[in-house]
C-alpha cells in the first residue's frame, strides 16, 4: 500500500504502506502490510522467548526533556526508537523514544512532515505491542498535521495517516471504519495522483480486498473493474499485478454467483502465470479453477483441476503444507456432494493428519480456518459430536484476540446449528448469544449473517419456551434483514414466517394475521400457487382466520402446540442457514 513520503523523498520514488518506517537521510523506506484477506495478527513483538543478537550502544542514552526543542533531537530519537526495534531490544524502550521524537517534532517543526513520520512510528509500535486503541489516536493526530493544499507530499502523508488508521481499525475487528479510513485515503490519493496511476489501482485492490472481507461485492466489484481500467489505461502486456486482480475479479464473480465471469478470469490469470514460469500460482488457480467447476456441476473436470494443483504442491511445498490439507478439503466436499461419503471422510482425515503436524511456521489461525471447514463436511456427514470438537479446537487456537472476534462468531454460530440440530436448546442458544456479543463489538451488527444468526438464536430460545426474548430477536433480525436483503428475500420472508408464530402464541392474532397474509402474496408472487411452501402459510393462515371470527373468546395458542406445528419448519430453516455459518475475516 502506499505510504508517506518525507519532504526529501525523490518526485520519483514509489511510496508504499509502513509498518515502522526506517529513517534513513530523511527517505522513508517502508515494508506494505499484508493484505486484507490474509488472517491479520498484531506484529509480533521484537522480544520473546529466544535470545537474539542485540546492538548495544557503549553507554546509556540520556535525554534532558527541556532539550526538546533542539531541532537535531528529534531525528536522533526517531532513528534510535528504529535501531531498537531492529535489535530486538524492549520495545517499550522504542516506544518512548518514538513518543519523545514526536514531542521533539512537534515543538521544532510543528506542522512539518517529520513529526507526521514520527507519529506513524509511535503507533505502528503501539500496533506491534497489541495496543490498538492507543495507537487511534496518534493516527488521527497525524490525519490532521498535512495541509493538502501544500503539496503532493502533504496530500500523500495524509493518505498514508488513513491507511494506516484503516489498518488498526482493521485489527481491532471494526471493518466498517476501517472501510471509511480507505476510502478517504484513495480520495485523496486520486486527487494527488489522478486517476490512472498504478499506485491508486494498488489501493483500489486493497479497498476491494476489504469489501470482499465484509461481503459487499458490488463494491468489490466496481473496485476491480477500475483497477483493470488502469492496466488497460497503460496499455502493458499482461503482468502478474493483473493476473493477481483478475484473481480477485473471480473472487467477487464466484461469491455473486456470476460463474461463467470467474472462469473466464481465472483462465486469463492462469495463462499469464505459465508464461512467466510462475507453477505455484498457477497451482492456486487450479484450486479455484476446481472450486468453479464443482459449482457449475462440471465434478470430473473439477477433480481434474484438484488432483492437478494437489500434485504440484506436495512437489514444491510438501506433503505437509497446509495448501495441500486446504486440496483434500475441497475434493471431500465434492465427494460428498456427488454421493461417495466413504471417499469424502478420508479426504478429512488426510486433512487432519497434516493439520497434526504441520511444516513449521504455519499460523494458528490457519489451521483453525482448515478445521472449521473439515468441521462443516463432519456436519452434513451426520458426525455432529466430531464437528463440535473441531470447531471447539478451532476457537481455542484463535483465542481471544478483537481481530478474530469476527471468526470466532462465525464459529460460535455454527455450534449453535449444531447444538440446535441434535436437540441441545440451551448450549444452542449460549453459542448464538456469544457470536452475538462479538458481532455487535465487531461493527457487524447491520449485516445479513447478523440477522440470520439472531434469526437462530430466536429458534433455540422459542424450543426453551423463552417467547418474549424469540420475538424481540426476531423483530431485530427482521429490521436487520429489511435493511440488508430487502423484504422479499427468501431469509427476511423466514423471519416473518416465525415472528408470526410467536405473535400467534402471544395472542397477537392480527399481527400475525398482517405477516402472513403478506408473506402469502409474495410466496405467490415468486413461487406460484401450487408450492408446498405457499399450501403451509395458506393453511396457517386460514387456520387464524378462523380462530380470529372467536377472538374476544380465544386465549393464545399454547407453546406447546406451536413448537409441535412448526417444528418442521424450523428444523428446514436451521438446515438452510448452515451454509451461512461457515463465513470468516
């Protein structure tokens, strides 16, 4: 991602995103950040459990805090905060270093650039450290320092402050701010830079990579097109940054279900990674050229397309690198969806062995994605005691960390099917009522998987005769899923349907009435008359409308006999959502 630039940084020199920035001559170098798709962990700290060689100076440094204002103090601080980071010494040494830099920056140069530089080094230590919510701060007050009307130089190191803002924000599990901070920064990186610079069709991708994170495709989408605008706009022969975005354009087509789009990049990706000799990306691509084709019913020529990437990579990384687990997951899902249960569970257990034992390096979280999805294919295979162990597993590797709160709800969730599924209410709604808490905290808590998973968590509290609290999550679930889906989506008429069992058992006859006669129309609409969805909610509703000719003499429906007449439909609807819960960030 691209960065700051200091007030020397050559007109031609390419910025790009720092994590701590090294002050070298009064030039940023920088090292990018991973991308939003990769599992992002804080950096780990510079000091840990192995000895390291450490770069001593021959006496300690002391400084006379009134000597802040000696102008030749502050990029003296700042490259001693950077030596210490790289010896890997306490990076709280760093850390005060970094701050009295700033403080030094602040009183000489003001509004200059160097105590912008400065700012972004407090808070990338303050990042590595795991102290997200320090570090806000410090990247607003470097948000405010440039005067875009100074330069390109202060328009870019404004930029650089909102992507970093985006990243931390990141981090902390708040992808909605994050999304706000980077598309602040590209607005002022295209008015900087124009519109076909190569360097904002690098930002372009990562925003893109964002929205894909918070299942908003259509803006994922637009992203892509521009950035393949640009490449056109320079007019070079295919490279491997275009392979790479058409990858990500076949991503986005693959999740809105445009199949045919994402084969035909992903075919434009794979030739131009052969003809740079590039066989372990063009193994990648295989993977997702198979996933494709198993979701367009093409199964053998799928597994062709596995069993070829499979090859490659047990040549190049081993037989233990996870890419190959990540290969057997996907060939047991198509076994299962083809019928052979047999092949498919033995492609979980190869999976499983390496996740056993893993090359080393290989990160927790990782192996917790791996599990989960293993997880999922025990589900369907009816091995619910196994798929609740994996998933358990799964959470205890990614811990309690604000940037997995987002994937441990997802998993969380995914208990909660289970639970449900083999009769154990309460446990269900615990698991729901967790990945609740994290959702909300996450900034999630207006998107669709919220209101499904709210829409579960009323189904496991009205199987604990809890009504009261079913209606108010239904309620919520359906003003979630109005605003997100819109109300005649397949998950919003769901919810009707049940919040209009639960007005029926509250006595709320016309309510319910209103709510079916509703969904009645619309199932009509989408359906016709003679589905056997369209018959239930008929016969529903002509059985209230018959009870409602009595209703100055008629008590509510007991509970009993609602869970008894609707269970089967609940049951379905628990069944639909399970794909749902295999979402992660």
């Amino acid at each position: 991602m691209p960065g700051i630039l200091s007030v020397k940084t050559p007109p031609d020199t390419t910025p790009s995103h720092i994590l701590v920035p090294e002050y070298q001559n009064g030039s940023t170098n920088s090292v990018r950040t991973p991308s939003p798709l990769t599992k992002r962990l804080p950096s780990p700290s510079p000091s840990n459990s192995r000895a390291k060689p450490t770069i001593r100076t021959s006496e300690k440094v002391t400084i006379d805090e009134s000597s802040l204002d000696n102008p030749n103090l502050g990029p003296f601080l700042l490259k001693l905060a950077r030596d210490t980071i790289t010896s890997g010494e306490n990076p709280n040494k760093a850390l005060d270093y970094a701050i009295r830099a700033s403080k030094s920056f602040e009183k000489c140069s003001g509004q200059g650039l160097e105590l912008v530089m400065s700012l972004h080094v407090v808070a990338a230590i303050f990042c590595s450290l795991g102290r997200f919510e320090e570090a806000v701060p410090v990247l607003e007050r470097s948000i405010e320092v440039p005067d875009v009307g100074n330069g390109s130089d202060h328009a870019l190191a404004k930029f650089s402050g909102f992507m970093q803002l985006g990243d931390t924000y990141s981090s902390m599990g708040l992808l909605d701010r994050s999304i706000w901070c980077y598309e602040s920064g590209l607005k002022i990186q295209v008015e900087a830079l124009g519109d076909w610079d190569p360097r904002v069709a690098e930002t372009c991708r990562y925003l893109a990579e964002t929205h894909i994170q918070t299942m908003q495709f259509d803006e994922a989408e637009n992203l892509c097109k521009k950035i393949l605008e640009i490449h056109r706009e320079h007019g070079q022969p295919a490279s491997l940054e275009e392979a790479a975005d058409r990858r990500l354009m076949a991503l986005v087509y693959d999740a809105k279900g445009d199949y045919e789009s994402a084969l035909e990049h992903l075919v434009l990706a794979s030739m131009v990674m052969i003809a740079n000799g590039q066989e372990n990306e063009v193994a990648s691509i295989d993977v997702s050229i198979g996933s494709i084709y198993m979701s367009l019913c093409r199964f053998d020529e799928a597994i062709f397309s596995y069993q070829k990437a499979l090859t490659v990579f047990k040549a190049i990384r081993g037989d233990n690198h996870l890419s190959v687990a990540s290969v057997f997951i996907r060939l047991a899902d198509l076994y299962y969806k083809i019928g052979k249960f047999r092949e498919s569970k033995s492609y979980c257990e190869n999976a499983l062995r390496v996740y056993a034992k893993p090359v080393p390096g290989t990160a927790s979280e990782e192996i917790a994605n791996g599990l989960t999805e293993i997880s999922a294919i025990y589900q369907v295979l009816n091995e619910h005691e196994e798929a609740l162990k994996l998933l358990q597993k799964a959470m205890k590797l990614l811990g309690d960390m604000p940037v997995h709160h987002s994937t441990v709800a997802g998993i969380e969730a995914q208990m909660g099917v289970m639970f449900y599924m083999i009769g154990r209410y309460g446990d269900a709604r615990c698991s729901f009522e967790s990945a609740v808490v994290k959702l909300r905290a996450s900034g999630e808590s207006k998107s669709a998987f919220f209101g499904i998973v709210l829409n579960q968590m009323g189904l496991a509290c009205l199987q604990l005769y809890r009504i009261n609290e079913a209606t108010e999550l239904f309620e919520e679930a359906r003003g979630v899923l109005e605003q997100e889906c819109g109300s005649c989506h397949l998950d919003t008429l769901g919810v009707y349907s049940n919040l209009a069992a639960t007005y029926d058992a509250l006595g709320r006859v016309d309510d319910a009435i209103e709510i079916l006669e509703y969904i009645l129309k619309v199932r009509e609409e989408k359906l016709g008359t003679a589905n056997p969805d369209v018959e239930d909610e008929k016969k529903r509703l002509a059985d209230l409308l018959k009870e409602a000719g009595r209703a100055r003499n008629r008590k509510g429906k007991s509970l009993e006999n609602l869970l008894d007449s609707n269970s089967q439909r609940m049951n379905k609807e628990v069944t639909k959502k399970r794909s749902g819960f295999s979402f992660r960030t």
